[in-house]
C-alpha cells in the first residue's frame, strides 16, 4: 500500500525533529545467533532505530561463545569501530574491561532495579561495563509425556537420570525409534562444557573449581567422581556424538523428539513450545539433578549489553542499551523468548510467569545459581576455564579419569596463576 501523502509529510517532519535532537547514526549490535535472538533482540533494535532516526544493523556473532569472545578481542587489539552495542556474556567483564564504555552517565541508576549481583559481577573497578540484558542458568527439560508413559517422576539425582533414561531410551528404541537418546547436553570443548561439567562438580560437593579468595580447589575427590559419573554417560544414555554437542546441538535432538533429557538455558523453553515444534505441550522443565536429592545445581550464566569505546557514535549506542534493557522490552523478551530478565519485578508479572511458568516455580535456581571463578580470575578466566573444559573432555572421552585428570589440572591452574591471579 502506498502512504498517503500527509502520512509522509507527518513522518518526515517526526524524522527531522528526531534528528535535529541528535544526528542520525548508523549502530551496530551485536545480538546472540540463534533464531530466538534474531527475532527478540533484532526485531525490537530495528524499532528502536526507526523510531529515534538512526539506522540499526545486525551483527550475529559466532554460536560458541568461545569464538565469539576470540573474535571481540581480535576486534578491540584493532580498536575496531565496527561494533558499537556488544552481548557481553556474563564471564567476560573482567576479560574485555578495558574496551567498554563505563554506562553510569547514561543509566541515571536504572541498574538499581536489576539483580544486584548481575550490577556487581559488571561492575570493574567502578565503572558499569554492562547493563543487565537478560540472566541465564542451566536447567533439565524433559519430556513429561515419556515420563508419564514409563510411570517415572522428574529425576532428583544423578543415578535416577541415568536409570530412567536407559530405560526410556530401551523402549522407545524397541518401539521403533531407532535413534531415541537418553540424555543430551554440552560436552563440546568449549564454554558451555565448563558451565555443565561445573553443575556436576558442585551438585557432587566438588565446590567451584577455585574458590571465591583465588584457592585452586578443583582437585577433590568429589568432583574427580562428578566426573567420573558423567562419563560413564557417554555411549549408554547420551550418544557418543555429545562430546561435540554445544546447545544449539542438543536442542536439535531434544526439539525433534528425540530425547528424554536435556540440560540447557531457559531460551530452549520457547523453541520447543513453538506451533511448529514436534513436542510442543510435551515439554517440562525441573532443576538439575544431585549427587543426592536437593543438591543439583546450575551455572550462572546470562548476557548484558554494552558500549564498545572505539565506537564512533557512543551516545546513541548507549541509548539503545537503554532501551534495550528497560522493563518494557526485558517483559516482551520474556513472554516471547523466554528470556530471563534481570529486572527483579518481573519476576512477579503474570503474564511472563504464565508463558514461562518455571521462571516462577524455579525462581531460587535462578537466585542460587553457582558462578564461574570469573570474577576471581579476572583477565586469566579464559584460560582457566579451558584448561577446566580440556581436563573434563579428556575424563569424558575415556582418555583418562578423573582423579588423574583433576591432579594434572589442578599443576596447570598453578601454573596459570604463577603468584596471583
Ligand atoms: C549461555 C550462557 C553463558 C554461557 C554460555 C556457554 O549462553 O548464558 O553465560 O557462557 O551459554 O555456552
């Protein structure tokens, strides 16, 4: 249809006013790579940009949040313009703090109604590197209607995963489904290995891998068995092709319908109960299992967005991180990602927790979700968290185990932290 004339007189003159305010640019945000985050992020960055004059380009980052992070830091060695809003993942303040804008100036104290542990873990030596986008922590999806059919409940440990899924998987394949899969996760080296590998360290009260004063205490013969138990997994209840599953993959398996378990993030929720999903309405979502009933427990994870300082337009970049990370889109992500906000109040609004009923009934995994030695670790996480993920890969691919594993790691962290990290 074509605008009628006043219409277009009408939006020229909103433009000029606009512009007039401040001079139209061209910002480029980077916003996650899956399908949820084209849509939940890009769609309302775009309308952002139309609205205040500026033109808003998309970046899609590399799926792993590995690459990503090796790619940012080639871009900001270059001072690269190119970037001006980054998706900061919420291990990486300490690693990239000197290449982002300090947001105080432009939040006026809107981080006060956020988490304040997600405001502190952004916050580096004063400066708030990063606004809260939305918060993360892994969680069991499982399919309620294969557990009704075998008469099982939920798992609350380790054991009852494994002996629920071998016997769902021995059904499901006698009855056909030849590829039927007990459980999938992440065990890719990568990030996401350390964030899972982590949960069964601490839900064995293996503790986290260096503690909150800098002490390497990874090697405990708790997580040596956390280990040890998750590799005796791989090739029974989980394919062999897990130890190259990031989520993206995973969430392959689980969405077709071919799984009973999955650990993932909140974001698999929506996916999985969209209209075109095979196991739409079919899907439940619990806390991750223990060593013993009530000791799982989840990774911190979540994602904030920021300013790069080599960015030629500062002032509108921050303004859209504002916009961004407002209730008002944090509440539209929510209902249409299933998104975690980082805003506190809404938690209590109706309509999030009746599209995502466990960001209600989960609230405390949320709450009490375990972080990453990142803070402690500063600039040397990334290394610490390789050699972890290294470490738990080799235990799982059969190549040792894991008290031998966690004695060679715990020489390597030294290593890593010579005199302090
Ligand atoms: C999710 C989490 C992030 C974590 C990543 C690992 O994106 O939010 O914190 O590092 O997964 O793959």
């Amino acid at each position: 249809m074509t605008p009628r004339p006043h219409h277009l007189l009408a939006g020229l003159a909103l433009a000029l006013g606009t512009m007039a305010a401040s001079s139209a640019a061209t910002i480029t945000i980077s916003c996650g790579s899956n399908a949820a985050d084209l849509e939940w992020c890009g769609k309302f960055a775009e309308e952002w940009g139309k609205a205040n004059g500026h033109t808003v380009k998309l970046y899609t980052p590399p799926a792993s949040t590995t690459d990503n992070l090796a790619l940012l830091r080639q871009q900001f060695a270059a001072k690269s313009s190119d970037l001006d809003v980054i998706m900061v993942d919420v291990v990486w303040p300490g690693v990239i703090k000197d290449h982002l804008v300090d947001l105080k100036k432009y939040s006026k104290g809107a981080e006060a109604k956020h988490f304040p542990a997600i405001v502190a873990n952004n916050t580096v030596d004063g400066k708030l590197l990063g606004m809260p986008f939305f918060t993360d922590a892994g969680l069991l999806f499982y399919r309620k209607d294969l557990l009704e059919k075998y008469k099982l409940q939920p798992p609350k440990t380790w054991d009852e995963l494994a002996s629920s899924a071998k016997k769902v998987m021995e059904g499901e394949r006698a009855a056909g489904a030849k590829d039927f899969q007990g459980f999938v996760f992440q065990a890719k080296a990568y990030e996401g290995l350390t964030c899972d590998a982590l949960e069964w360290v601490a839900s064995f009260g293996g503790g986290e891998i260096i503690d909150k004063s800098g002490n390497i205490t990874i090697n405990n013969p708790n997580a040596a068995k956390a280990l040890d138990t998750a590799a005796t997994w791989i090739g029974t209840i989980a394919p062999q092709g897990v130890l190259n599953y990031a989520e993206e993959d995973a969430r392959g398996v689980f969405q077709k319908g071919e799984a009973l378990y999955m650990r993932n993030w909140p974001y698999a929720w929506s996916l999985g109960q969209a209209p075109d999903s095979p196991i739409k309405g079919k899907i439940g979502v619990s806390a991750l299992p223990g060593a013993t009933p009530g000791k799982g427990a989840a990774t911190l994870g979540g994602w904030q967005l920021a300013v790069n300082k080599y960015s030629k337009n500062v002032d509108a970049a921050a303004a859209l991180v504002m916009h961004m990370t407002s209730a008002e889109i944090q509440k539209k992500r929510a209902i249409g990602g299933s998104y975690n906000p980082t805003i506190m109040d809404l938690y209590k609004d109706a309509e999030i927790v009746k599209a995502n009923p466990f960001m209600g009934e989960l609230l405390p995994v949320f709450t009490g979700a375990v972080a990453r030695p990142a803070t402690v670790t500063g600039l040397k996480y990334p290394e610490v968290s390789q050699a972890f993920w290294d470490a738990t890969h080799e235990v799982l691919s059969k190549k040792t185990n894991g008290t031998d594993a966690l004695r060679k790691l715990e020489g390597k962290l030294k290593q890593v932290k010579r005199t302090k990290w």
